[in-house]
C-alpha cells in the first residue's frame, strides 16, 4: 500500500550525507508540501567507542511529540560500518490523517532512501516506547528470532510483521477512530461528548481534521437544505460530493439530481472514485433529515482511502452547523451495488415516523430526530483485499 508521496531531493541530500557521516546519530523525516523532507540531524552525544544507540535515545526527546508523527533513521554505533535502522514513530494520540498518511508513506521512504541499506524497521507508537532501551533490544531479539527461523511467539510483535502488514494495521486501526471515534465518543457526536470541529478551514476539529470548502459545494449543500424545506414530492434529492485532496477541500462531484427513488440512489453513485452522497427522501418518507452514503471503491488509492475515511465526520458536522442538515443514517459501502435492491428503502422505512397507532414511537411525527434503529452507522461490507 503506497500514499503517492515522494523523497524530496532535500532528503535524498540529507541522507546521503547522513550516511556517510558515522558521527551522525539520526536523521528525523517529516512528510510536507506532499513530500518527504529532513529535518534537521542530530549526532551522537559522545563519539567514542562506547557510543551505542541505547546510550543515545535522550537525545531523541526534544524532536518527539506525544502527538505529530516522525520518521526516525539511525545509526547504532558512530562506526563507517554501522546498521541503519528505519523506525516509525506514530502515537496513538496523532490525528487519523496524519496516521494514515505515515503509515502508508512508510515504504515509500525505506524503497527510496535504498531497502538494503536498513538492517531492521520499527513500528512505535508511543513516546516512551522510543526512549525506551528494552524497545530496541527486543527488536534485535525479534530481528535475529525472524532470520534464525525461531520466532515461535503470537505474531503480535510489530518487529515480526511484513511492511505490509504493518501498513495495513495502521491504516485500518485509524480508519476505525475515524470511524467511532476516540475515547468513547458516538459517531455522529450526538451524545455531547465529542470534540468541536473548526469551521471554515482554519484550525484543526474533530481528529485533527480540517477541510475547505467550495462555493459549488456548498450549493449543493444549499439545493439540499432547499429541498428539505421545501419538500421534493414523491421522490428525493441527491448530491455528491469529493475531496480535492491536494488543496483539501470539499467539492462538488455532481450536480443536484431531482426525483431520485430510494431503490435507484445505487445507481446515481460513481463505481470509479470515493465520494459522499448526500440523500434526502421525498415528502412522503416523513422525515426531515438526510442519508450520509460514503463509497470507497476497492480500487482507491491509499491516500484517497484515508483522507475520505478521517473527513467524513467533519463533512458531517460542517452540513449541520453550516446548513442546519441533519445526517439520521450514514451508510458506507465499497461499491455502489452493495447499496442496490430494498437497501436504502429499508433505512428510510426504519428512520420514518410510526403510524398512528403504531405504539413504537422511536420519534416524534416530523420531528426529524427519528434514531435510527440497529445504531447510527451501517456498513454493509468491509473493502476486501485487492
């Protein structure tokens, strides 16, 4: 699993002159501007023969946030001769983007900076686990437990998974706190526990995420607070929506289509690229709120995956604040056909007011606070592997 993004010539320089310089302890790479980029080196605290990896982690600690993720090159000892090390520090308290972003990058840089030239790969998540000596001594355990064969533990060890596993547990472990959230916090952030989201692009929200937003996209926001005040007749509205990842920020995929019957929304979803589709019903479902549809095609590229996963609850709330949408049901799907058939009948039937008589009131009768029944988030089918 690759991002897309590159070594900057800046980098390459600086490795280059990392190692070849022994005095030098650790290279620090941070991902800017779409790029991977150097910062700074930092060089053995002592020189002499005593000089170990170990004996110079502290003076890691000024560059290492419990928050921002890095990328760590080092060397073990101050020798001409000494192993390369290639860690990944990326904390549990990071952002989702910036999460998935440096662990899907994290091959990119080894394959570009020269594979051979790492005698081992670390994958950390935790401040303390950096600094900590006995990290790098069971990573050398596990190093010499895989080579020699005997690696007989639980497979838990990240030192003893491929670069593709490991990549593909930081993704997936981030897209589910992007998913539902941190710390208990429900989805939509309905239950008051969780965090503001920044508004209009200027700092950081909900994980860290921010976006813009485009005129054309928030007409399309527009069209459907227009239909939900105005009723749509017998059928809905519907709406897509992309992220320009580059320039992050929300756009319009397609223009508001009218008439749109629930049983035929699948098929007004692009099969090609991610996008969130903002469904309202028409009068007849009963219901003033709308259906939040994200689709990720298998297809995707990382970057596009992760960016869309971590932004989806931002886009949420920004309808709401911005437009008064309510979202009553997100659905998520990995191909448009997972949608198809009684699906997205079903959803709104289950999100629709009780007949008189009914008994179950889940909500008031056009109340548009309808809960949906079975939880707030459905995922019909998790993306396979491709």
């Amino acid at each position: 699993m690759q991002s897309g993004i590159s070594a900057s010539a800046d980098l390459q320089n600086a490795f280059a002159a990392f190692a070849s310089d022994s005095a030098l302890f650790a290279l620090p790479v941070t991902i800017s501007n779409e790029s991977l980029n150097a910062l700074p080196a930092i060089p053995f605290p002592s020189t002499t023969s005593s000089a170990t990896l170990v004996s110079s982690l502290s003076s890691l600690e000024q560059i290492l946030s419990p928050t921002i993720p890095l990328y760590l090159l080092l060397r073990k000892t101050p020798t001409p001769t000494s192993p390369l090390l290639a860690a990944t520090y990326i904390p549990s308290r990071a952002p989702v983007r910036q999460k998935t972003l440096f662990a899907s990058t994290r091959a990119s840089l080894v394959r570009e900076l020269g594979s051979e030239k790492f005698s081992e790969t670390l994958f950390l998540t935790e401040k303390e686990e950096v600094l900590d000596p006995k990290t790098w001594a069971d990573a050398d355990s596990s190093s010499d437990d895989a080579t020699s064969g005997a690696g007989g533990g639980s497979g838990t060890n990240t030192a003893l998974l491929s670069t593709e596993e490991r990549e593909l547990q930081a993704v997936k472990r981030a897209e589910e706190e992007a998913r539902h959230g941190t710390r208990g916090r429900d989805l939509m952030n309905e239950g008051g526990s969780g965090g503001a989201v920044s508004l209009g692009g200027g700092g950081s929200g909900t994980h860290g995420v921010s976006m813009k937003v485009s005129d054309e996209a928030r007409e399309g926001l527009a069209a459907v607070k227009a239909a939900l005040d105005n009723g749509t007749g017998g059928a809905g509205v519907l709406v897509q929506f992309g992220i320009d990842i580059p320039n992050e920020t929300f756009t319009l995929v397609n223009a508001p289509q009218q008439g749109v019957a629930p049983a035929d929304v699948h098929r007004n979803i692009p099969a090609d690229r991610p996008t969130y589709s903002v469904y309202a019903p028409g009068r007849e479902s009963g219901i003033n709120g709308v259906l939040f549809i994200y689709v990720c095609p298998g297809t995707s590229k990382v970057k596009e995956r992760m960016v869309y996963a971590s932004s989806g609850r931002f886009f949420v709330t920004y309808a709401k604040a911005e437009f008064g949408i309510t979202v009553l049901k997100r659905l998520e799907a990995s191909e448009p056909e997972d949608l198809d058939g009684a699906r997205i009948p079903e959803e709104i039937a289950a999100l629709s007011p009780p007949v008189a008589g009914d008994g179950g009131a889940d909500s008031a009768p056009g109340s548009g606070t309808a809960t949906p029944r079975g939880g707030g988030f459905a995922r019909p089918k998790r993306p396979g592997k491709r």
